[in-house]
C-alpha cells in the first residue's frame, strides 16, 4: 500500500465514523511566530482541546504536515526524520477510550490488514496523579488483543503532553512487532532495539497541566496520531522510510550521481530536501534565529552532504524537480511554488559555499599559525569558533587537519558543541510551551486589540493594509502588515485614536459560523488564501470589525485597557511591523 492509499484510507475510515476531514494547518503556525513549527496534529487544536467551539464539530480528522527538529543531527540513520506527516482523529469532549479504542483496533486490523498477533500495546501504569488505566486495558480484551500484548508504563511512556505546560492525559500507544528476534527476554515495546515499533498513539486529553499541578478539563478529549512514513515503511516491509515510494526515487537519483556511495549521505540529502521544500511551501526563509534557522542549518547540511556525495552541486536543481515530482501527488502544493522553493534552496546553497571558502581561508591561517609554533594540536575552542563564528562544520575541518597532519582536541570541542545544543534546544522547547500554553487574559485581550488595529489601519492607511503576520505575547502584541513606505506619526496618532475610540465604545465581540464564501460577502476581512474547513469562525467586533478568526476574544472591548503603539518599522520589502501594548488604568 502506497502512502497516499493509506492516508485516504484514514481519512475516509473516519469520515465513515462520523468526522469531518479538516484540511492540515501550515508547518509554520498561523499568527503564532512563539512556536517554530506545527510538531503535531493536536497543535493547531489546543483552543478546541480547552474547550472553544470547532466550526467543524466535536469529531474532527486530518493528516497534518510536521517538522520536529529535536533530533536533527540523527537524521541519516534508519529512522529519524525532521519531516512528516500525522494522520490524526479527535474527540472534543465526544467520544473517549472506548469507542477511540474501539476504531484504531478496526482500522489497523481491518483496513489496514495487520494480524492481530502483530500487535501490542501499553497503557498508563497510573501515580499520585492519574488512575491506573484499566479502562483502555479492558478495551483492548474486548476488541481481541490478548493479555500478554497489553502492558502498563508510567508517566515517561505513557502520559503525553506537548512541553510543559497545557493539555494532556494518559495515552495508550499501539505497537507492531517486526518480527525480528528479541533481544533479550526482556524485550517489550518500551525496549528500542526495533523488534517493537510505535505506530499510533491515542492520547485520552482530560487534564490540564499548569506550574501549579494537574487540573481536568472542562471536557474529555481524544487526540490521536499516527505517523504515516513509518506505517508506510512496515506494511511494505522495508527496513527504513527510504525504502519506501517517498523517498526511494531520490535515493536512487543520488546513488547514480555519486562515485562514493554513502548511504547516510544520501538519507540526510534526501531527508533535509524533503523538509526544507516543505517549510519553504509554507512561507519558511532561512535566516540566523529561530525557525529560518532551523531551515538554514537543513539546507547546509543538505548541501555539505552533498559535497560529500562529490555531487556537482550545480545539479541540485535537477534534484528538486525530482523531488518535487515525486512528491506533487501527495502535496500539490510544492508543484504550485516550485520556483520559489527552487530559488530560496540554491540561493541559501551558494551562500553557505562562500561561508565555506570563507571558513577555509580562517583555517589556512590557524594552521599556518600553529606550524609557525610548532604545535600539531588544534584546540577545542578553536573548532568551536571556527563552527560559531563562520559557521563552519566541525566535521570539515576535522578533515582538513587530517590532510594538513594536525590533530583537534575532540573532547573541549565536543563539550563546547553539547552546551551549545543545550542551549538551543532549551530554546526550542520554550518556545513551544509558549505556543501552546500562553492563552489567558492578557493574550485573549492583545488579540481582541489586533482585531481593532487591523480595522484602524485600513481605515487610516487603505484597503491594502492587510495582516501579513502576527505575534502576541503577555507583554504585547505585535502586526505586521502591507504598506510601501514608513507609516508617519500622524498616521499612526490616528491609528492609536480609532482603536482608543473602539474600547471606550465597549463594543460587544460576537462570533458567528459561517462558510468561507458567507463570510467573505458578509465584508469579514482575514487571510482569505489560508486554507480552512467548510465552515470559518467571524468574529465581529461591534460595527467596527468583522474578521475571520479562530479566537478566543474577550467579550466587550471595555476591558482592554489603553492602545498604546510603541515602535513602527519595516518588517520586510513592502510590509511594516506595528508593536503595541495595552496599558491597564
Ligand atoms: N499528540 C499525540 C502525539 O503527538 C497524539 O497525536 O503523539
């Protein structure tokens, strides 16, 4: 079975049971630049899962696009990726273990066809927080799934949550077993030695995690995923995802242009292209912080496995068509921005080989410095800004010791490089904790304040002044917006004196349902080119505003405080950025 049968066949499994198919969310979260990237299905939900109304219902499903980038530096071997996607169904606050249970057992035995004997799974062993989930072990009994496949873990395995803090609860995970020989007589689905694979996981949502402890939710929630490239790869029987449809006609390009067969190489190439297509579709730029970083770091590392390969890199274009094709079936929108995606690759490409020769040039006069004093040994630190400061890859001038006779003090360098990656990997999950967890007062009223500021500036600056982003923290909100030139003060004193005059009017917000085309007759303004459901949320905002959102708002604009802008700039050509905040009096 090719993936894209077995995403249909999801998709349709579930609309037969009662979901409406939602369409994925862009890898790079809509109004939301705390978090780098969609990671999961369930994250485009998390108002949903806390309880805000869905347009589409209480059962909803998709497959959702997602980069996690954890792991970026195992990418090569037989199973990481940064790229993919997650086939996920939900309950908000409908079903639950039962009946949740109940259709993966059937999906997986039934449609997809596994013995039932190839299955195993594992529920949550229960701790001071959460019972011992012997609700999902009794579903499994029911459904067939014999005792001796059904085994308890705790919290480390079998409680999910997306960072820190928001929504969670206990999961059950669902296991194939490959066949291979146990490693050990102990070995079990929590054991990574490959006899076991995860391949869906069903999280039963109805706590609330907070930095004061665990609360319930006002619902009871499903949130599932399932990782197709993985599927894909066991019901083929292959060893790793590489070997599948997906990634197989790439491989199999880059093996007939190389003379210096690398397998990891060709999987990091393959894999890297994959995803840096992905993110730029989505609107992704590489730049040096954040998620452009994240892009960047894949496309250097793609473009130094491919000197690796000795691939003519002047070839790389002929690699993107293909991987383009190859892919265009399942995600018709890389065919639709294959000149941009084609574009920001080579050009971030040719960029990282000047840094290289740039880089070089530096490693020519450390050694030329250390000959001159006699010494062999290059140190750590040395590395390490070499790979800080220019961005160049350790592993080059490892090589380019070894050519020139030199060695290199690997442990301080290493050392350097782990408290790096702590650093930003610290990073990273703050970010998404963040995302996820920031929905309270001060966010809900910034986002009401957005809405008014959207209106104003078309009104003050014209029709043109439309949203190109947003970003709203505790501290302030902050828009980015389309304008040719510098808003002057007298603007931006007009801008400040309409939305003033909207939360002195304390209008009522409302919100109604409505498809996509009622919406945009009924005069909503709003990111009309983002995909949506059938049905769209518009909130209205008195007579002033009416705009496609998700929300949440607050409920009359009396509470927001005083508008106050703070700082009006260039975002980038042709879009400006208005910082603003709320002044409670
Ligand atoms: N949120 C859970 C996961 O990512 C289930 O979708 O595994």
């Amino acid at each position: 079975m090719k993936a894209i049968d077995i995403r249909n066949k999801y998709l349709n499994y579930f609309k037969a049971h009662g979901h409406k198919i939602i369409p994925s969310a862009p890898l790079i979260p809509e109004n939301d630049p705390s978090v780098l990237f969609t990671t999961a299905g369930m994250q485009p939900l998390v108002p949903y899962l806390l309880g805000e109304k869905h347009p589409e219902g209480t059962r909803l499903t998709d497959y959702q696009k997602c980069v996690r980038t954890v792991d970026i530096d195992e990418v090569g071997d037989n199973r990481h990726l940064t790229f993919f996607e997650m086939l996920g169904n939900w309950s908000l606050g409908d079903y639950f273990k039962e009946e949740s249970i109940a259709m993966s057992f059937e999906f997986l035995t039934k449609e997809l066809g596994i013995p039932v004997e190839r299955l195993s799974v594992t529920c949550f062993a229960g701790d001071e927080n959460a019972p011992k989930d012997e609700v999902s072990a009794e579903c499994w009994r029911k459904a067939g799934i014999p005792e001796d496949h059904i085994y308890f873990y705790g919290k480390d395995d079998n409680w999910w949550i997306a960072g820190e803090e928001g929504p969670c609860g206990p999961d059950t995970e669902m296991f194939y077993d490959t066949g291979k020989e146990p490693c050990s007589h102990e070995c079990q689905p929590s054991c990574d030695c490959g006899k076991y694979v995860e391949i869906w996981n069903n999280v039963f949502m109805e706590y609330f995690k907070d930095k004061n402890g665990y609360t319930k939710l006002k619902q009871r929630n499903v949130d599932t995923g399932l990782g197709l490239e993985r599927m894909t790869m066991l019901l083929q029987g292959k060893e790793t995802p590489y070997d599948t449809e997906l990634f197989a006609p790439i491989m199999d390009l880059l093996k007939e242009k190389t003379k210096n067969d690398n397998i990891q190489s060709r999987r990091i190439v393959a894999e890297h292209l994959r995803s840096s297509m992905m993110i730029i579709c989505d609107g992704g730029r590489p730049s040096n912080i954040d998620r452009g970083y994240v892009l960047r770091r894949l496309i250097r590392r793609m473009t130094r496995h491919l000197r690796k390969l000795e691939i003519d890199l002047s070839e790389l274009s002929e690699i993107i068509d293909k991987n383009i094709d190859n892919l265009k079936e399942m995600y018709p929108e890389l065919e639709e921005n294959k000149s941009t995606i084609k574009n920001v690759i080579i050009e971030e490409k040719d960029k990282f080989i000047k840094t290289l020769e740039h880089g070089e040039r530096e490693f020519n006069k450390i050694v030329n410095r250390l000959k001159n004093e006699n010494k062999n040994l290059i140190d750590g630190k040395t590395v390490f800004k070499l790979y800080e400061t220019y961005g160049f890859p350790p592993e080059i001038t490892k090589d380019l010791a070894e050519e020139q006779g030199l060695e290199i003090q690997v442990d301080e360098f290493d050392k350097l490089f782990k408290e790096h990656q702590e650093k930003s990997r610290m990073g990273s999950e703050q970010k998404f904790k963040g995302g996820l967890a920031e929905q309270n007062e001060k966010t809900i009223a910034y986002h009401t304040a957005t809405h008014l500021l959207h209106k104003a500036l078309q009104i003050v600056l014209g029709e043109h002044a439309k949203q190109k982003g947003s970003n709203i923290t505790t501290e302030r909100l902050r828009f980015d917006f389309v304008h040719p030139e510098k808003v002057t003060k007298e603007q931006l004193d007009e801008v400040e004196k309409i939305v003033n005059e909207q939360i002195k009017r304390d209008l009522k917000v409302t919100c109604e349902e409505m498809t996509l085309e009622e919406a945009k007759k009924s005069g909503a303004i709003g990111l009309f080119e983002n995909k949506y459901g059938d049905k769209v949320k518009v909130y209205t905002i008195g007579d002033f505003s009416k705009e496609i959102c998700g929300g949440p708002h607050v409920e009359h604009t009396g509470v927001l405080g005083r508008f106050k802008i703070k700082k009006e700039e260039s975002s980038s050509a042709g879009v400006r950025r208005i910082k603003a905040v709320l002044i409670k009096e």
